[in-house]
C-alpha cells in the first residue's frame, strides 16, 4: 500500500523526512497510523465536549424532576391532611 507522504506531516516533521527507497513506506505507514490517530483524537475530544454538554443539561434536568417531585410530594401531604381522621367510635357504629 503506497500513498504519499501527508503534507501537514512533511511540514510537521522536516527534520524527520528525508524520503529514502527504503525507509519511505515505513514513513508512509507511520504517517497513515498518525494521521488516523490525530482523527480518532479529534473525534474523541467532539465527543467528549459533547457529552459534557449532555451532563450538564441532564443534571438540570435532573435538579427540576427533583423540584417537581418535592412540590408534588407537599402538596399529597396538605391532601392527606385535610382529609377527615377516622376514629374507634366511627368504626364500630358502621
């Protein structure tokens, strides 16, 4: 497999690149291997940025559900105390 040598490596690397018969497809190889890096690595920062965005959205989320929950739990509390205590004497005479 021969494909040139990748430019922004040939700038990158100057002192590096000397292209030799014997030595340019393991160049070439190894700037393949760097190349593909250098794009899983830009891949993998996107996604992490991304799911620190996710984080930071559900945990929000997360801190209304729990308001909601609080503010739904009060107000079956008030229900439940406004509802009539039923007591011995009620049980019997039924």
């Amino acid at each position: 497999m021969t494909t040139a040598f990748p430019n922004a490596l040939r700038t990158f690397l100057p002192c590096f690149y000397q292209p030799s018969d014997e030595m340019n497809p393991e160049f070439e190889l190894l700037a393949e291997k760097v190349a593909r890096l250098a794009e899983l690595t830009d891949f993998l920062r996107r996604e992490n940025a991304e799911l620190r965005r996710d984080i930071v959205a559900l945990t929000e989320e997360n801190g209304e559900m729990h308001q909601r929950m609080d503010e739904a739990h009060e107000r079956v509390t008030a229900l439940l105390a406004q509802l009539p205590v039923e007591n011995d004497t009620d049980k019997d005479a039924a």
